[in-house]
C-alpha cells in the first residue's frame, strides 16, 4: 500500500472520512494526492482529475448532504488498495446529485470506496452508492 501500514491506511482514510463528516473542503482535499483521481458512481460529472473540479463536487455535495452518521460494514485491504464498505445515515436537502432535484428527506445508503494511495496520500478514489436506494427514499423513481 505505496510502503504505508495498515494502521497508516486506516488512519489516512478515517480522517478523509472526518473532513468529509464536518464539511471540510480543505481537509478532504489536504488527503489527496498531487493527480488524485476521484470518481462518485454513478455522477453526471465523471471521473475528476482537476482540482479545482473535485472542490467543486465536494462543495455541492456538502450543500445538498448532511450526514449523522454513518455505520461501517467492513474494509477489505489488498497490496495497493482499499475497499472500503458502509453505510451512509443523513439528511439530503436536495436530490439533484441523484437524478431526484428539489427532492429532499432522511436516507440510509449502503456506500462502497475503492482506494488507492502515493506518496502517503490517496491517489485514487471511486465511490459506488446505492443510487436506487436513494431514489427511493426521496420518493423519485426517474421515467416513473
């Protein structure tokens, strides 16, 4: 895992995870690498390898989500990754990320990140959510 503990993994993914927790733009970009990828599936956006465009989505993100908590299920580590899985408990004040705009109410999601890291940093990071789920919960079922 680019020469980096397990318990260094951990300690870098759960302070990603706190920054994205308290809002914290800065911080989640501090734990990314210089090039870092990030992807959210399924988004409009795509894969984001700009910086300015992954502040972008985390500051349109923490103006349409407010979470409460989220539960861990497991977190699988391989030679060069991380699989991450949990599930997401909170408030979306506007459904626009998940298909659902103007949409708004509790949710519970199943998550699941796949990280990869370099130089001490995360390097990578997709992220699957459980987009029917959220659909769902809003009461927004696109085409229905």
């Amino acid at each position: 895992m680019d020469n980096m503990t397990r318990e260094q993994v951990d300690r870098l993914i759960n302070e990603h995870f706190a920054y994205e927790a308290a809002d914290g733009v800065e911080g989640v970009l501090g734990s990314l690498a210089e090039g870092a990828e990030h992807e959210v599936i399924p988004s409009p956006m795509g894969a984001l390898k700009d910086r300015a465009r992954i502040r972008a989505f985390y500051e349109m993100l923490f103006r349409d989500l407010k979470g409460e908590r989220v539960t861990p299920v497991r977190r699988l580590y391989g030679e060069d990754f991380v699989v991450d899985e949990a599930v997401w408990h909170g408030h979306i004040a506007d459904g626009r990320p998940f298909l659902c705009d103007g949409r708004s109410g509790p949710v519970s999601f199943r998550l699941l990140h796949i990280f990869e890291f370099r130089d001490g940093r995360i390097a990578r990071e997709n992220v699957w959510c459980d987009l029917a789920a959220i659909q769902r919960q809003l009461g927004c079922v696109p085409g229905g």
